[in-house]
C-alpha cells in the first residue's frame, strides 16, 4: 500500500513539475498560431513598417518597438548611476544601524505595484515635464523617467545583494595596504562582483521592456516615430494594454497577438543572457 | 598635491556622490510613498467598503465590488497556484535534485518569473476568453496562477533544500517510505519558508494589473460569478485614474492605498516568518 501511494506522489509532483514547461511551451505555440494571420499578410515588414492604422488594415510594428526600445534605454540610463550610488551607500557606506532599515524599505519599494507608480507619474510627474518642456506632459521622456523609478529599488537591491557577496577578508586585505572606500570598492568589491551586477542590470532591463503599468498612464499610446522625446509615443506593451479590448478585426487581434509573441521573445533572451551568460557565473564563482 | 591626499579627496567626492545618489534615490521613492498615503487616507471612508460602483458625482460611490473582486480572484489562483507550485518545488528538491530536467524546469520558471505579465493576459485571452466569448473571473485568475506558479515552485526547492539531509536519513532508517519523509519531515522542516514564499507570491501577483485588462476585465457592480466579468482593484483603479472625473480619482487613490497596504503587509508578515526562522 505504502509503496503505491509513494509512487503516486513521485508522479503527482513530477507530472506538475513537467506540466510548468509545457504551459510555456503553449504560451509559445499559443501565440504564434494567433499571429499566423498577419505574419502571413505583413511578413517581415510587420517589424520594419512604421504606420500603424487599424481603420486601414495595415499594422506596423516599428513605432511600438522603437518606444519599447528607446524608454528602456532611458530608464536604464537614469536608473543605473543612481542604483549603484544607493547600492555602495547601502552596503559600504551606511552606518550598521541605518543599513538595514534602508535595505527593508528599498526591497518593500520594489513590492509596489507598477499600477501605483504608474499612477503617481501621471498625477505628478506629468505636470513637471508639461512646464518644464511644454506639450502634454505625455510622452516618451516621462515613461522613461517614471521606468526608471519604478525599476531603481529592483536594481539597487541587486546589485547590493552581488556587492554583498564580496568576502570580508577580501575587503579587509585591502583596508590593512591603505586603500580608502573608494579604492576598495573599485579595485575589490566591483571587479569580484562584476558578472553578479552585469547580470542583474540585464534583468532589470529584462523587466523593464515588458513593464506595462507604470508606463502606460504616461506614454500616449501614439503610433509615431519621433526623436523629440517630448513627444507622446508608444510602447510594444503600451499598445497592448491600450487596444486589445479594441480590436475590432481578425488581422487587427493577430496583429496584436503578434506584438505579444515578438515582447515575450525579447524579454525571453534578455532575461536568458542576463541568468546563463552572468548570474550563473556568479553561482559558480561564489 | 600628494598621491594620497588626491585618492582621499577622490574618495569623499565619490562618497558624497554615493549619498547624494541613495538620498536622491529615497527621495523620490518616499515622495511616491507619501502621494499614496495621504491621498489614500483623505480618499478613504466608510462608503468605500459597503457601497459598489456609481457613475461620476454621485456621493455614495464605493469600492466593495473591486475588494470582493480582488480577493476572489487572488483566492482562486492562490487557492490552485499554491498546491501545484509547492508539489512541482518538491519534485524539482525532493525527487529532481541536480538532473538535467529539474535543471530546465528551474532555469525556464526563474526567466518565467520576469517574463512580461501582459503576455500571459494575451495567452489566457487567447485560450480562455476567446473559446468562452466573454470576459471572466476564471481567466484572470487562471493568468495570475500561471504568474504565481515559478514563484512558489523556485521558494519551495529552494526552501526544501536548506532542510538537513541527515533529518531525511534518520527518517529513512526508521523505515519510512519518502512521501512519508518529505510530508512528514520535510515540509515540517520547511514550513516557515515555504509559508513566506507563499504570501510573497500572493503579495506579488495581488499587484497585478496588466493580465487582468483582457482576462478578467471589469465590472462596476458587485458580482460573485465567476464566470462573468469582474471588478478587481487593480483594474478599477486603473479605470478610475484615467478617467476624467475627480470624485473617481480620488476613489483610484483609495484603491491604490488599500491594495498597497495588503501588499506591504503580505510582505512584512513574510518577512517576520523568516526572520524568526533565522532566529532559532
């Protein structure tokens, strides 16, 4: 009886473990056979096409892109200094009494939900950037401005996290030859937990492109190319969120179906990178 | 200037810098924090909790339809996540251990956990909503369970694994079959880890927002069928700050404070769990 009972265990948990890797490979097929319509009808020109009209039939995705990628990278670029900044302070610079206190408040940051920054960046943060810059207040520079707060609290606990991972005597070592702060974390603590901070800023940025709350109250949801990031734009998420319940056709859902499989490929690899090529590194190494 | 004098000037300008940066940081962190409570607590009265949705300007709109919503749908995904995440973490500690496959299943489950959430309102549309030709309860809470799933499943192997291997050996030698060990023993071992990462889960995908949108969409009244459209406070919220009408913003912010601090205190709770876990 025992034995019997020990065996449907063993293949109650494996089937449910076994059963996770084949909902992510429907979630694929899933949405590859509802893209088939305009991967059909637009090719590869769905990637390289910057009108997106649905009243006209015709759908490209290069608007979406290029905001996915150009508020990321502005997220990236805000968020990355003062991460490190806040990372040192946490772990190298805070008095004990003081790190932990500002360690837990950083780590519950990033347990908010991006709804709520989403929603503070429209209700506050818009106002700035319509009378620091004029026009709507909405655009590309916003998101990316309210990406990268939403995203800083992940990064800054991270990174403290690889810095943390720096033995003592290490450390230590390099305080007995005279070094300041400064020369130990940039010639100790830096270079030991490079590949572990690599790694997470890859993640971070991994999050970031598939974020869809925080930026969307404040990008605009408008289908345009424009390098005056003071201009309204659009996002491969943003645009999801906007006009899925709006989709009033076959090719239009695919279409948007097709944006869906295209974000979950990009994040799929930048994620991918940032855990085999980085943390896995650090894993061995630690 | 002696080369020393120059590294200790390097050095305070990188530490101000660093200060600077951490208090620029918090500064902007905790100017959120503050919009969130205090537009929460001025949103917030007895209204909100018993009466549902109203159309803009009347004085007795609520919030009750969104919180009942919510839990129901945050309940049935944990209600299904959380056994299927603690068994598959099992096989992955318990049976898997260091095999080629229980290493996929853990590497696919960690890219899961920052994989885009929208994508997975878009797949459960794609399976759920369209077939059913309606939005519904069930479909929002299956897209958070599939959220929830490598959550649980990653704590649970993990947690499992910081069991003792001796305990598990002492068990066997007493004879008893593994499924015996592992409910009996191990679990027992684990249990406050494995209760943290549950409420972390929870806490996690109770802030959801994106796969709700075409999942379990909205509703502005008081539904309890789950088979129908449903409000959730994270989608109302969205709905509200978005809308043009004052007295519905303001109800956003009650949303945005009360599921904030659920959240929060999901996280605080875990966090004593395993604090007093380290503790002993």
């Amino acid at each position: 009886m025992s034995a019997i009972v020990d065996k449907f265990f063993f293949y109650l948990t494996r089937t449910i473990a076994l059963g996770i890797l084949l909902i992510v490979a429907w979630i694929f097929v899933e949405l590859f056979n509802n893209s088939l319509d305009s991967i059909q009808a637009f090719g590869f020109d769905f990637i390289t096409e910057d009108k997106w009209a649905p009243n006209l039939e015709k759908f490209g995705a290069l608007p979406a892109i290029y905001g996915s990628v150009i508020s990321t990278f502005l997220a990236m670029l805000l968020a990355i200094p003062l991460a490190i900044g806040v990372a040192i302070f946490l772990s190298e610079l805070a008095p004990a009494k003081l790190k932990t206190p500002f360690g837990v408040s950083i780590e519950l940051l990033a347990a908010i939900p991006s709804v709520i920054y989403g929603m503070w960046g429209l209700f506050y943060f818009v106002p700035i950037i319509r009378d620091a810059f004029g026009g709507v207040g909405i655009s590309m520079l916003t998101a990316g401005i309210v990406l990268s707060i939403m995203i800083l609290p992940f990064i800054a606990a991270v990174t403290r996290d690889a810095m943390n991972t720096t033995p003592d005597i290490l450390k230590e070592s390099a305080y007995a030859l005279g070094g300041t702060k400064w020369d130990v974390i940039k010639d100790i603590v830096i270079p030991y937990a490079k590949a572990g901070i690599i790694g997470s800023f890859i993640l971070a940025l991994g999050r970031a492109i598939g974020e869809t709350m925080a930026v969307t109250f404040v990008m605009g949801n408008v289908h345009r190319i424009s390098a005056d990031l003071t201009q309204p734009a659009t996002s491969i998420p943003v645009t999801l969120a906007n006009e899925f319940n709006e989709a009033d056709s076959g090719l239009y859902y695919s279409s948007l179906f097709e944006l869906s499989l295209l974000l979950l490929v990009i994040s799929f690899t930048i994620i991918s990178i940032a855990k085999f090529y980085f943390l896995r590194r650090k894993r061995i190494g630690a | 200037m002696t080369h020393t004098q120059k590294r200790i000037v390097v050095n305070n300008v990188v530490m101000v810098l660093s200060a600077l940066s951490a208090l620029v940081g918090m500064g902007f962190l905790f100017w959120i924090l503050g919009v969130l409570v205090l537009n929460g607590i001025d949103a917030l009265n007895w209204a909100i909790f018993v009466n549902e949705g109203a159309p803009p300007g009347y004085e007795e709109s609520g919030l009750k339809h969104a919180m009942i919503g919510q839990l129901y749908i945050v309940g049935v995904a944990t209600f299904f996540g959380v056994p299927l995440g603690i068994l598959a973490g099992t096989y992955l500690s318990e049976y898997g251990q260091k095999a080629k496959l229980a290493e996929i299943i853990r590497d696919i489950s960690d890219i899961m956990m920052s994989a885009p959430s929208i994508v997975i309102g878009a797949f459960v549309y794609a399976i759920i909503v369209a077939p059913m030709g309606h939005f519904s309860g069930w479909a929002g809470s299956v897209a958070l369970t599939i959220i929830m799933l490598p959550i649980i499943l990653r704590t649970t192997d993990d947690m499992l694994n910081l069991v003792p291997s001796t305990l598990r050996e002492a068990a066997f030698a007493l004879g008893a079959p593994k499924y015996k060990v592992i409910i009996q023993i191990v679990y027992r071992g684990a249990k406050a880890g494995i209760l943290t990462g549950v409420l972390l889960g929870v806490a996690r995908v109770a802030g959801e927002t994106a796969p709700l949108l075409f999942t379990s969409f909205n509703d502005n009244f008081l539904n309890t069928d789950m088979m129908e459209p449903m409000a959730s406070l994270t989608v109302t919220m969205y709905n509200y700050a978005t809308s043009p009408y004052e007295d519905w913003q303001k109800l956003g912010w009650a949303a945005a404070f009360i599921l904030s601090m659920f959240i929060l205190g999901l996280n605080i709770i875990g966090r004593i769990f395993l604090l007093k876990k380290r503790g002993k």
